[in-house]
C-alpha cells in the first residue's frame, strides 16, 4: 500500500492506474481534509466486494444457528410443486 497526494496523482495518472492494476498495489490518495481516496484495480475491488458478501452470509447463518440452538425455529412442512 502506497499513499500519494492528489497532485502528484493527477500529474502521473496513467502510471499509478498501472501500478494498481499491474502489482495489485492500493494507493491510497491524499487530499486537504484528510477526505482520502483508494485507487485500486476492479479484480482486487471486486475480491474486497465478494469476501464481505461471504462474511455478511456467514453472519446470517451464524445467527440463525444462534435462534434455532435458542429454540426461535420452527417447523413447517416442505412445500412440494405438482409435476403437472
């Protein structure tokens, strides 16, 4: 991980896009006010986006575990579609 300010970014653009995309390196851009931005390239953005949706699934079953174990569940029948 790298941390550039905003300037030195827009003056050499092209080569910290190829930087985040060809290294897989995060570069973390500075600006006034400390309201930073992340440059970083789609597939680790993409990886970053699927193990959080993989964690929130996780949470989820975690939490219905948690209520059945508590005694929250209940039993219904399975509902069966006609073959007609």
């Amino acid at each position: 991980m790298m941390a550039v300010n905003y300037s030195t970014v827009r003056n050499n653009l092209k080569n910290y896009c190829d930087i985040a995309t060809d290294s897989q390196e995060t570069v973390i851009i500075t600006r006034k006010d400390e309201k930073n931005i992340v440059l970083m390239s789609l597939e680790k953005y993409n990886q970053l986006a699927k193990a959080a949706r993989n964690a929130e699934y996780l949470a989820m079953i975690d939490r219905g575990i948690s209520q059945l174990a508590a005694g929250k569940g209940r039993q219904h029948e399975l509902i069966e579609e006609d073959d007609e």
